[in-house]
C-alpha cells in the first residue's frame, strides 16, 4: 500500500509510526544460554550485568549473535566460553524457545532498528564454574531465583522474554522431578 492508501484505511500516522516506517533496520541472529543451578534457595539462573552493546545497563543470561557460517548451537557453545568461561558439549544443550527482541541503536548518527531473532538453550551448571570471563561485556554476575527474576523484571532490570524462559526451565525440571518421583 502507498502512504496514502495506508492514511486512507488506518487514518493519520503517528509522527513515532512514520519514522519507524522509513528507518533502516537490520537483523542479527543470536542465542541465549541460560546456565541454572540448585543452589541454597533452590533453582537460580546465572544472570550478567550488560555494560557494552545493544541492551548496555540489562541484566541478562550469556548471549550473542552467530558469527559467519555458525550453527545456533555452535554459538551457544562459543558464547559460553566467552561470556562465562564454561566449556560445553553440544549434548548439554537442551533447546528451549524460539523468541526475538529489538531496540534501537544510533549508529554514526543514523537510528536503526536492530531485530534480535534467537534461540534459546538451557544447560545445567551444577559442577561448573562459571565466571565473568567477558569483562568489556558485563561488570557482574550474579545467581537469582525465579521470585529474584519476577522482581528484577518488574524494576525493568531484566525483560519480560527472560522471566517466561526462566518460568518455562523451571516448568520443565519440576515437571521432570514429579514424573520421576511416580
């Protein structure tokens, strides 16, 4: 539809719609890792405070875009050596969701739209020990529970896309515990 057919059926664009309509965007495939534990408060999920890049002041699980020619679980593998210094196998990667995120980036002056398509993985982290191993990348980590992760999102200091895949890994595991328990 031209611009004008668009007014005539939707009615005036906002001056917000108008800019994202003629503003460049671009798309980076990524991952997630979510590392989980049974720690002293029961299950915790491994959070990294961002201090560089897209989402710069989020907390947020180890995460990247695929570089040229990787698959979405060698990413995975990847990031987690350099986010958090963990060494991990292909078959500890336990698919969880498909999900995206966006925001806006100024580069060079010029607003674009960067769209985030990833997949997210979960991996057990109980006899690893993972560590900030990507300091210009994060200033701290820290272990949180689900009750942690509600509050954090409600403050804005985490996404509401993390808190449904920490709802939906803790799902899971208990799912899996009662069905082992019969």
């Amino acid at each position: 539809l031209t611009p004008r057919e668009k007014e005539s059926i939707f009615g005036p664009m906002s001056a917000r719609q108008e800019a994202r309509e003629r503003r460049e965007s671009k798309i980076v495939p990524s991952v997630q890792v979510v590392l989980f534990r049974n720690g002293e408060q029961g299950l915790e999920f491994l959070l990294f405070h961002r201090i560089s890049g897209a989402f710069t002041g989020n907390w947020a699980p180890v995460g990247g875009a695929l570089e040229e020619g990787e698959s979405t679980r060698q990413a995975a593998i990847r990031e987690s050596l350099e986010e958090a210094g963990v060494e991990l196998e292909e078959r500890q990667l336990r698919f969880i969701r498909k999900t995206s995120a966006s925001t806006d980036r100024v580069i060079d002056g010029k607003t674009i739209w960067y769209i985030y398509p990833f997949q997210v993985f979960a991996v057990s982290a109980d006899g690893l020990k993972p560590s900030n191993t990507a300091t210009g990348e994060h200033d701290e980590m820290k272990w949180i529970t689900l009750t942690e992760a509600s509050s954090m999102q409600d403050q804005g200091l985490i996404s509401n896309t993390t808190l449904e895949t920490f709802t939906m890994i803790q799902a899971r595991i208990q799912g899996l515990q009662q069905s082992s328990h019969l």
